[in-house]
C-alpha cells in the first residue's frame, strides 16, 4: 500500500531545514580591505584582477583568459573575438539562459536553435550538423547544468566545416570531459561569476582563449575593453572597429581570488549529491534521471530529472505540487519554454521598430523545430543541490521523490 502524500494530508517527508552556509567570510574580506588599500579599482592599474585570472588559469592550464563583467559578457567578448559579424548564423542550445543568445544579437548575427539529447539534455551533434549553412561560423555549446557536452562530436563537425567552438561554461565549473575540463576543449571557454553560480563575486566572468595564436588573446583583452589594447606599460587606442566595455573591477577581482579557494571543494560536493540523486532514483519506470555524457564528470549546478506522464497518474504540475508540499521545493522544467518561442524570436524583433538583424537571414523559429527541447521542459522536475546541504537532506529528496512517485505511477500493464 503506497504511502498517503502531504498534499493529501499525510505525514511530510521534510520536517527539518536544509542545511546551510556562509558563502563569503573573513577571506573575501581581506581581499576586498587589499583591493581598497591600492588606491584603485581599476583592473589595469591594480594587482587583484590580474592575480584572479593567474589563479583561475592555474586551475585550468590555459595561458590566457580575460575577466569580463558578467557571463553573458564573456560570450560576448568570445563571439566578438572569434570575428562574428552581421548575418553570419551561430548555433546554440534552445535550453539556456538569455544570455547565452544576447551576444549573438549584439554582433548583428543570427542565433540558430539544434536540438538536444533526450537524456543529457546537451547538443545532439546530428542536429548540429543539420543546422549548417553557408552562414554558419560559430557554434556556441551550453554544458547545461554542470553536464559536458559530446565534444568529441562537436569538435569534430567544427574542423570539418572549419567552424569556432565557444563552450557557455556558466553552469559547468571542473567538469570533466575524458580527462579535460570543460572550457579548455573549443576556441574560447565562457564562464560566469553570477551571484547563482558556483562561486560568486556578485557579477563577473571570464574567457579562457585556448587558441597558441598570441593575437587571439589581444584580440578578445581589446575587444572586453572597448577594443583599447591596454597589455603592459601601454594603451592604445586606434580604434578600427566597435566593441563593448565589459571590463571587470578590482573588486569583483578579489573577491574572486577567495571564491576560487572554495571551487574545488563546492564542486566534489555537488558531484556526490547529484550520483546520490541518480542512484536513489533508480528502479521507478516512470522516473529518468539525467544522463551524464559518456566519459564527463558533472558538477550539478541543478539536478533535473524527467517523468513519463504515460506512466503516472499525474501530469508534472501535479508531481510538482505534490513533491513541494513534501517540502522538497521544485519546479517544472528549467526554463518555461525554449529559447526560440520567446517572443523575441516569434516578433524577429531584437531592436524594437525593427527585424534586423533577422531579415539577412532566413531562419525560422516555428514551435516543433527541436521537439526533443519541447518535450524535456515540459517533462522534467527541477531541483536544487547545494554544497551546504547535508548527506540527510539528500536522503530525504530522494525519499520524498520516490514517495510521489510511488503513489502516482501506474502499475505494470496499465
């Protein structure tokens, strides 16, 4: 006999608080008391931006990155480097944050939409390389939710049609893919110190340039600083084409110097709360926990998981609500609906009054163009995992996930 849910008046999974914790203390501090005492804010003139990206390209092994504003800037910078320009067409998720897609716009260009994996939730290289036209110049790779993509793939269709490859790293910091860290794989790696990130210096981010050409790293320093060329004792400023100020304060900086101490332990944390979460799943046939990309390592920034509804008798709202007065707060889905059916993307209006940049183009944005993309965000139940929480916390999502789910499946045969 299954268990009578919360939602129905029974016992709550969850009586006790999730664990929880200090992200910042006395070594932000000191940091942001050093940053002050240089009498200057300035990444150029003072020493804690520069000592951040040391520090962060020590732990990549990568010889060049650029601190940027945010991680949307870094992609930006990223696009901008690579040379992208006005009707070329870059290919990306349709599941990500807009700021995947905003510096594709901004360099006049046309975002393209392939679809994903049912079970990774990542690029399906298939449908990458079904996307490419004579356009095509760039494809922009979201490991979503801390979970590489196939770079092998990837990479692959990038040399063969001879395309950049700029990895959104926001949700994905330290994993693995068979032996390298993601970021480190395409031409530019893009990551983000967001407040909601693994680590946070409020907003900030960073391009790692992966590229042996020194030019490509003066390219991408220029174009984060409104295309001045400020490495070494000298700044220049013959200014042959348009760029944005992303540029990144000391403060951001040093914050960022104590945050990376922290990485390292926050992410083998997430790494065994989400195996936790996928072996505590096992044995439901209505329950799909997400997949790991062969030979990768995922960091879990969330955990999403999928329901097939034919097996339930529920539809994911319902799972959602029952699952929440479990006291285990969920959503549906990760973002509402994909990228493409923002109305954005339906109007072609990037600029109001107008279709440029979408009029050089003629790609479309239908609903059903990534129908794998529909169908995860409509099917799937997003969790949050911190490092804070305890092995019991853990314990206890897994118990009221399988609760739910014991009491709505249907059984064999049905």
């Amino acid at each position: 006999m299954t268990e009578k849910l919360a939602i129905h008046g029974g016992p709550k999974t969850k009586e006790t608080p999730f664990g929880t914790g200090k992200r910042f203390g006395e070594e932000e501090l000191q940091q942001l008391r050093e940053a002050l005492e240089q009498d200057t804010l300035f990444y150029h003139y003072g020493e804690k931006v520069k000592r951040f990206l040391k520090k962060f390209n020590g732990m990549y092994g990568v010889r060049h990155s650029v601190a940027v504003s945010s991680g949307t800037a870094a992609i930006h910078v990223a696009l901008g480097a690579a040379g992208i320009t006005a009707g070329d067409e870059v290919i990306t998720s349709p599941i990500t944050d807009q700021g995947t897609v905003i510096g594709i716009l901004y360099q006049n260009a046309i975002p393209v939409f392939a679809d994903v994996l049912p079970d990774t939730y990542n690029l399906d290289p298939v449908s990458v390389e079904a996307r490419i036209t004579k356009r095509t110049k760039a494809i922009v790779v979201v490991h979503l939710a801390g979970n590489p993509c196939d770079m092998d793939a990837i990479m692959g269709i990038a040399h063969k049609h001879s395309l950049k490859v700029i990895e959104d790293c926001a949700q994905s910091y330290l994993s693995e893919y068979k032996g390298k860290l993601v970021g480190t794989i395409g031409d530019y790696g893009c990551f983000s110190t967001n407040d909601f990130k693994h680590i946070s210096t409020g907003d900030g981010g960073m391009v790692t340039i992966n590229s042996a050409d020194e030019e490509d790293y003066v390219i991408a320093h220029a174009f984060a600083d409104k295309n001045y060329q400020r490495i070494g004792t000298k700044v220049a400023r013959d200014i042959h084409h348009l760029a944005p100020n992303y540029r990144m304060t000391e403060l951001q900086g040093a914050v960022g110097i104590a945050q990376l101490d922290k990485l390292a332990g926050i992410c083998n944390k997430r790494k065994e709360y989400g195996a936790m979460l996928t072996e505590g799943l096992a044995g439901f046939r209505c329950l799909f926990p997400p997949a790991v990309t062969e030979g990768a390592t995922s960091t879990y920034w969330f955990y999403l998981f999928r329901l097939n509804t034919h097996l339930l008798n529920a539809n994911v709202d319902e799972f959602v609500s029952a699952l929440n007065a479990e006291g285990i707060p969920c959503i549906r889905g990760y973002i509402p609906q994909p990228v493409y059916l923002q109305p954005m993307f339906q109007k072609k209006e990037a600029y109001p009054g107008t279709n440029y940049p979408f009029s050089l183009s003629d790609v479309s944005y239908e609903q059903g163009i990534c129908p794998n993309a529909e169908e995860i965000l409509q099917t799937s139940v997003r969790i949050g995992i911190s490092e804070f929480y305890t092995e019991g916390d853990i314990r206890d999502m897994i118990d009221a996930i399988r609760k739910v789910a014991a009491f709505y499946q249907k059984e064999e045969g049905n």
